[in-house]
C-alpha cells in the first residue's frame, strides 16, 4: 500500500494517495507514513494537517531531525517567523544520535535561510 501511495503522491494525485496513507495507519502506525501522509497534505494544501502528522512521528522518534525541520520549513513559507524561529532553536540545540549528511544540509538550509 505504500508504493501505491508513493506513486499517487508522485503523480499529484494527493486525494487517493492521502486516503490510502490514512487507511495504513489504521493498521500499523509507522513513522515514515506518517512523514508520507504530511507532505501529501502540504501538497494538497492542508497544511494544519500536514503539521499534526510530523507532530506525529517527531513523538514516535524523538531523535529524529526531519519531522521537526519539515514543520520549520512550513513555517517558513507560510510566514510564520514565531513558531519557525522556536523550532530552529530546538533543532540547533538537539543532540544527535547518528552524524549523518541529511541533517548538516537540513541546518544549513534553516541557518542560511536557503528555504
């Protein structure tokens, strides 16, 4: 069903592929359909949902960077300099597991306003 939705997503078909991503979770919570299911909300232009799905995965996996940044970037574009702001401070200050790539372009991207 992921793939499924994976490709509906790719396709702009953000309906059918939020629909199928909501009906997975039914079954089994998993972090990265809940990461899926918010950019296919975003696109679809329903971003307080968007939030509340990374707002999802950044509690099943506190150590992970990318739900906390996606919500920064949306705050970014949606010109909300507060709420970015409290979580660029939170991702500069958190302590990382793992020194990977991802997360030095994700900080440089919010530190050099590359958004």
């Amino acid at each position: 069903m992921q793939q499924i939705s994976g490709m509906l997503s790719e396709n702009g078909e953000y309906d059918e592929a939020i629909r199928l991503y909501e009906k997975s979770l039914k079954y089994k919570s998993s972090y990265y359909t809940y990461i899926e299911l918010g950019k296919c909300y975003q696109l679809n232009g329903e971003n307080e949902n968007a939030l509340e799905c990374w707002k999802a995965a950044s509690f099943m996996i506190p150590s992970r960077f990318l739900p906390i940044y996606l919500c920064t970037k949306l705050y970014l574009n949606n010109n909300d300099q507060s709420k970015a702001q409290k979580l660029k401070k939170i991702l500069f200050h958190k302590k990382r597991k793992v020194d990977a790539p991802e997360i030095d372009r994700m900080l440089l991207e919010l530190d050099t306003g590359g958004i």
